[in-house]
C-alpha cells in the first residue's frame, strides 16, 4: 500500500509498506477520506504541537472513514463490508480515566497522527473493533470522516451545558466554530459567530449563527452570553470573549494556540466565570453518527478540495486560501 510519510518539518514523501494485519479485536479498513485538520498543518510546518514533537517519521491525518476489509480473531465476520468512521484515540483499557467513562483523558492514550504514532494518510490502517463505528450507507465517505471534528464539537457544547435560549458566542468560523456554531443552535441556543476573516461569516450563516461580526465591527463587549466558546486559541479572542459573558457564565477553550494568557482576575471573580479546556471528545460517536444519518448538520458543505496521496502537501496548506474550510485526502 501507499503512506504518505512526514519525515522532518515541510519534508513529504510518498512510502511503499505492506498491507498491515488486523490482530485479536482489529479490523482492517481501506480508508476512503481523511479530513486535514489543523493539527496535520502544525506538525507539517512545526514539526511539534506542545510536548508532542516529531522524532521519527511520521504518517499524518486521524480523521478518517473507510470499509472493512478483514477482521481479526475474537470480531465477527459479518462486518467485513461495513463502512465505518474510525474513532482515533485508543486508551489502556483499565486506566482510572477510562474507568470512569473520561478515557480521553487517559494519558497514555494511542491517538493517530500523534508522535510516535502513525494516522490515516495511508491505503490501509488496522484499528480496534470497538472504536470502528459503522456509519449507514446514505452517509458520505467525507461525512463519516468529518464526525471526528463533530464530536469536538460536541464535546464543547457539553463542557459549556448549552441549553436551550442561552446566548452563544462563538470565536472562529472555521470547522470547529462552525460545527460548535451548528450543534449550539440544535439545542436551541442563539448563536453568534466572530471570525477576523469576513468572508467565512458567510458559512457561519450556514451553519446556525444568528449573528455574526469581525474584529473590525466588533460592538463595544457586554455581558450578555451565557456561554463563550473559544476556537481560535488566539488571545485577543479569549480576552474579547471572556469580556462579553454574563455573570456565572462559562467559558470553553477549544483552539490550541498561546501556551499562556494573562486572564482579567477580577472581572472573572466578580462575575463568578467559569472557565474550562476540552481535550478531544469521550462517548460522542453514537451521537454524532445520528445526526449525520439525519442530516442535521451538513458535513459535506464543509469539504472544499479534495486531494490523492500524492497531494498531500496542497491539502496541508489549503486553508490558508480565501474560502477554504476543510480539504480532504481520498487515499
């Protein structure tokens, strides 16, 4: 099979290995669609994300779809065939954290395209059984594989106990904010979506906000959202947002940028904010498969290129260009 190897920052080739086997509760999957996410991006021109950092080569890519092609002993014959979403992070078994329902927490959890483990830009992955979840045939390859960026989403709209008629704010109108942006609105939540690019608020529109500005038209802040969701990681955006919460409001940081920010103390405490971090998504994909299935949020509008193994450095940096949202690799 073909793999799409990354050796050192801005460095991608193309790798003949062998068809993996499925081993005891694996699968085999031909991947069908890979979205890029802004991880692959950051490794791509960094080489690290924080204390993950690229020492070896390394296959990108963790949201994927494909189709059974062979099962291992103890997985029952009769899925071989089945489209699947492969859900990527892997956890020991019997940690504390996965004991407790939190195994995205687990810190010895295998995530694709996590050093040193190897992702999705490849024909073939074996993957756990468990964590293969079948998708209905009416559910585009490209959909299947997006509902690994729906269930960050998902898992925002938890942590910020979004409920119906709250106010919204949303920073970032890329896919993340756009589908935070969508499962918001599915609960019945007045959405607002801010992006520094104007031309992405037209998505937002597409996607549930009910309102949306830029930095440039930003209202003077007041407190008036019961939740705050942060896709951006940038610092500005996290400030403006904090500012803008009611009291007792939360906060959600979903975007991964400044390792540091120096937080308004007081205006926290006299308002009595809560803010919290998201890491990855726990118990999503049932969820997020119904939607899809139903065809509640649109996971398909979000595709704007598409690109084969041999292109995989033009899908790493497409988003860079005017009204990209999510490129996609079909192995």
């Amino acid at each position: 099979m073909r793999v799409s190897v990354l050796d050192a920052p801005g460095k991608l080739r193309l790798e003949d290995r062998p068809v993996p086997v499925p081993g005891p509760g694996e699968v085999l999957v031909r991947i069908a669609s890979v979205g890029v996410c802004g991880s692959d991006t950051h490794y791509y021109r960094e080489g690290r994300i924080g204390s993950f950092v690229v020492e070896s080569p390394l296959v990108l890519g963790h949201e994927a779809s494909g189709r059974i092609e062979a099962v291992g002993d103890g997985v029952d014959p009769a899925r071989v065939g089945h489209r699947v979403s492969l859900e990527p992070g892997i956890p020991q078994p019997y940690s504390k954290q996965t004991l407790s329902g939190h195994y995205n927490l687990d810190p010895d959890v295998r995530f694709f395209a996590t050093p040193p483990v190897d992702g999705t830009f490849a024909e073939y992955v074996v993957h756990p059984a468990a964590f293969s979840h079948p998708v209905p045939e009416h559910v585009s390859d490209d959909a299947a594989a997006l509902l690994e960026p729906l269930s960050v989403a998902l898992a925002a709209r938890a942590a910020g106990q979004v409920q119906l008629g709250d106010k919204v704010l949303v920073a970032g109108a890329g896919p993340i904010g756009l589908l935070v942006s969508a499962v918001c609105t599915l609960a019945g939540a007045d959405v607002t979506v801010t992006d520094v690019r104007a031309e992405r608020l037209d998505a937002a529109a597409r996607y549930g906000a009910a309102h949306t500005f830029t930095s440039a038209d930003a209202p003077e802040p007041a407190p008036e959202y019961q939740v705050f969701v942060d896709a951006t990681g940038a610092e500005p955006a996290v400030l403006s947002g904090i500012q803008r919460l009611a009291p007792r409001g939360r906060c959600v940081l979903v975007g991964m940028g400044a390792d540091t920010i120096a937080l308004p103390v007081p205006l926290v405490q006299g308002r009595e904010l809560t803010i919290t971090g998201t890491f990855r998504y726990a118990n999503t994909w049932p969820l997020a498969v119904d939607i899809a299935s139903r065809g509640l949020v649109d996971l398909d509008g979000l595709v704007t290129s598409r690109h084969g193994l041999d292109d995989v450095e033009a899908a790493l940096v497409a988003g860079a260009r005017e009204g990209a949202l999510k490129a996609v690799i079909t192995p």
